[in-house]
C-alpha cells in the first residue's frame, strides 16, 4: 500500500512539473498574414533547424514527398483567386506539401488536413514545379516569407540550408477595379483622387486620370498631395510646363502644410523635366 502511495505521488510530481514548466518548442509555430491585392495570403507553419545536420537529400531525401515544415501541416491561405505559377488556385486554405530535387522543387497545394502520413494524391488540388536557388549563406531555421509583394503579384519564398525557392503569384484586380471605380463614379461623393492615382500608377488613361485629378485639387484646393499627382500625370504626358507649375502650385501648398516631404518630391519632380 506504502508502494502505491509513493508511485501515486511520484505521479503526481511529475504532472505537476509538466504542468508548471513551459519549455520551447524545438520546431517552433509562425504565422505570416500579408496584404496582397484585394485579400491577404496567410501561411502557418513549423520552423525546425539545421543543427549541424545534412538537410536536403538526407533529412530531407530527395524524390519524396515532404511536409514543408515540421509537426503540424504547413496551411496556405488565399484570400481571393490566384495564379500561382501561371496555373489557377481558388480561394481557400491548403496544406502545402514538396517533392524537393536538387535542381528543383514539385509544389502541391492539396485540400487534405492530415500532412504527408495520410496523404491523398486524389486530394491535390495543384501542382507546380520550381527551380532551386543556391544561397550564398546558410538558413538556420526553415523559413517560409512573402517577397516582391505590388499590386498584383507577389513571391511565396522558402528558403534552408543554403537552397531556396521562389514560387510566382499573381491575380487579375484591374478589372475588378475598373468595375469598382466605374460603380463609384456614379454616386454623389466620387473618388477622383484615388481613381486617378490608380489609372496613374497602371499606365491607364493618362488623360482621364489627369481630368479626375484635376476635379479631385477643385474639391480641395488645399491638398498638395493631389496637386503633386497632377503634376505626375503632365508629366508623363510630355506637359512639362504645366507640370511645372502644379508642381511649384504644390510645392507652396506643402510649405503652408509644414509637410516637408512633398516639397522635396515636387523639387525632384521639378528637376526631372
């Protein structure tokens, strides 16, 4: 009885100590959420690292498949329809899993949860395949980042040892937009400051975007940022002295704004024609 009693309370100890003490992880978790487009892309995964060990092609074999990650599945997330590598993926989560070589790397998205030991190839819902990359320095812990993010396009980088790959997204907005700055046009309250800088930014209609910043500086005669735009767009029109003037028009507007950054844009602006 004595006997019992001391196992029980060794048991105890013990669930008392697992309980008590936190110890890291030694894969730890990151989750990565980043604005792209007109959603976000979110990937959760496993960090594990190097520890002086060989990684690919030997705890990572070659011509097998591999969770991208430790522990849990590596989750990807997209906010809205893709492109990824050229080849359409809808919206939704996946776990993304490998099949790495030496000079390149299969990707599946696969619409499972149960990782690599109970995967279903039925279950793929794309694969892609894309080059390595050499890396000139060693990536301790397994890293997986969001890169070359614009507009419309952006890079899923995974990168350890010293190999990396870059995975191409991209997604179609400008029709999208197109149809929400058209939609928004035909209200009271029209969004001539952002509809402009978009056509600016996109190369579209140079002349539309100049009419919209135009209406957009008489609705506030005082925002020198609007003024700056038009002066962008003369610019690129090949208007030089008009842009000129909007801009030294901006320059005084920035100085009674005690904003100093818009006055070195427009000076720079300036000395560009």
């Amino acid at each position: 009885m004595k006997q019992l009693f001391a196992i029980a309370l060794v048991a105890i100890s013990l669930n008392s100590f697992a309980q008590a003490v936190k110890m890291p992880a030694p894969s730890p978790g990151q989750t990565i959420k980043q604005d792209f487009s007109l959603s976000f892309i979110e990937v959760n995964y496993s960090r594990p690292v190097i520890k002086s060990r060989t990684i690919f092609g030997d705890i990572v074999p070659f011509g097998k498949l591999w969770r991208a990650g430790a522990n849990n599945p590596t989750k990807v997330t997209f906010g809205e329809d893709v492109k990824v590598a050229g080849k359409d993926l809808k919206a939704g989560s996946y776990q993304l899993m490998i099949i790495p070589t030496a000079k390149n790397w299969e990707i599946i998205f696969n619409k499972g949860t149960n990782g690599v030991f109970n995967y279903h190839p039925e279950e793929d819902v794309l694969k892609v395949t894309v080059p390595t990359n050499t890396l000139a320095s060693s990536v301790e812990s397994f890293t997986i980042q969001l890169g070359q993010v614009i507009a419309n396009t952006c890079e899923i980088q995974i990168m350890w040892e010293k190999t990396s790959v870059s995975i191409p997204v991209t997604t179609e907005i400008d029709a999208k937009i197109a149809a929400s700055i058209e939609k928004a046009m035909s209200v009271d309250t029209k969004p001539y400051f952002e509809s402009a800088s978009y056509y600016f930014e996109t190369g579209r209609d140079l002349k539309k975007a100049l009419e919209w910043a135009t209406k957009a500086s008489e609705a506030n005669p005082s925002a020198y940022w609007v003024m700056h735009l038009k002066a962008k767009i003369q610019a690129k029109l090949g208007d030089k002295v008009g842009a000129k003037a909007t801009a030294l028009k901006s320059i005084e507007l920035a100085k009674a704004g005690k904003n100093e950054d818009y006055v070195s844009l427009n000076q720079k602006l300036i000395d560009s024609l």
